[in-house]
C-alpha cells in the first residue's frame, strides 16, 4: 500500500512538472504569434523554452521508435534530420542505434543549444529555401513538423534539395491541415501533397504509419 501511495505522488509530481513546462511553452507561443515575426527569428525566440521542455524530451515517440526500427533492421550508419531544432530527436535516436546522425535547423539558436548539448552530434544552420542543399548523401533523411512551415509556392524546390540528401531512405512526418495563427508566416501549417511529390522527386512510398510516409529511391 504504502510503495503504490509514493509510485502515485512521483508520478503526479512528474506529471505536474511536465505540465507546468508544457504550459510555458504553449504560452510562449501564444506570445510570440502576436508579434509579426520572420519564421527564422520566430523560431530563434522558442528555441530557448522548446529546448528547456523537449531537450530530454522528444516530441513523438512513436516515430522516433519507427525511425530506429528502420535503423537498425536496415543497418544504415549516416542519417539526418531536416528540422532538427535543439538535437532531441537526435540524440534519442543516437542511444538506441550505432548509426552516426547529423542535423540542420533553420534556427541558429537552436544549432548553438544542442551543439554545446550534444558535442558528438553534427548540427548548423540551413535555410532550406535560401540554401543550397548538402553535397553529402545520407542513408537516411527525415524531417518531423517541419516542411508543413514551407509555403505552397516554395514546396517544390525545397522538398527536391531534401531528396536529394539521401542515398536510400526517406522519411517524411508532417501534419497537415489549414493554416493557422494570426502570424501566417510564423506559425502556418501547410498541406502539401507528398503521394505526388515522393515519386516524382525518385522514391517510392513503402508503406504509411500514422503520419510518416516511409520512402527507398527507385
């Protein structure tokens, strides 16, 4: 009795814990969506309390649990993460594979935070719109939440130079729906129509899992 009376009052007090930083989080947002922001400088001002948060804490780990199944089934050693914020992604899936990971964001401030986090774990900035992509060929790239803050009319060009990062496998997470907030270009979520846009950038969809299309290279 008394072992599941303090089993109950840790997990309340976690339970309690996590919240309060959940709640600064969405609040933060809620702040930052008032302000007409660049996405860039948008996303540089929530790496901080995005970092405080999820830094040990990944977003969905359902993926994350898909992403290192592939991994390991498939013995890929170099993989990368397009949106890769802070690191937290990375660094979970670096405990559970021997794979080495590397990871762009648009955010310098998120790079700088999981850089002198996670020193084994290769990270910088890219504007995915702006820069030119990687020359180096990964087996694996992915990207969680990411591409859904890429406009309609920038889709194309951007999801081409992310195929063209990987060797071998593909990964594509994203939410769709409407776009929303009162900052479009700080917060809006796109659709974008990846059945079409897989294939015609040379991969081939092996099968959907919840939200994350799962891709090879014809």
């Amino acid at each position: 009795m008394i072992k599941q009376f303090l089993k109950y009052i840790r997990l309340q007090v976690a339970l309690l814990t996590k919240g309060r930083l959940f709640f600064r989080v969405y609040l933060h947002h809620e702040k930052m969506k008032n302000y007409n922001l660049p996405l860039k400088e948008y996303w540089d001002k929530m790496s901080v309390p995005i970092s405080q948060h999820h830094i040990d804490k990944p977003y969905d780990l359902d993926y994350l649990l898909l992403l290192a199944e592939i991994i390991n089934n498939e013995d890929i050693v170099e993989i990368l993460e397009v949106g890769c914020s802070c690191g937290m992604n990375l660094i979970w899936l670096d405990k559970k594979t021997e794979a080495s990971y590397f990871g762009v964001d648009l955010s310098d401030t998120a790079v700088q935070i999981g850089v002198k986090r996670f020193p084994h774990i290769g990270m910088a900035q890219m504007d995915l719109i702006k820069d030119e992509p990687l020359r180096h060929k990964f087996g694996l790239v992915f990207s969680r939440a990411t591409l859904q803050h890429i406009p309609p009319q920038e889709i194309e060009q951007v999801f081409k130079k992310v195929c063209s990062m990987s060797s071998n496998k593909l990964v594509v997470y994203e939410a769709s729906g409407k776009p929303f907030g009162k900052v479009p270009d700080s917060r809006a979520t796109f659709r974008h129509d990846y059945e079409r846009l897989i294939p015609e950038n040379g991969f081939e969809i092996q099968y959907k899992q919840g939200k994350a299309w799962v891709c090879r290279r014809m």
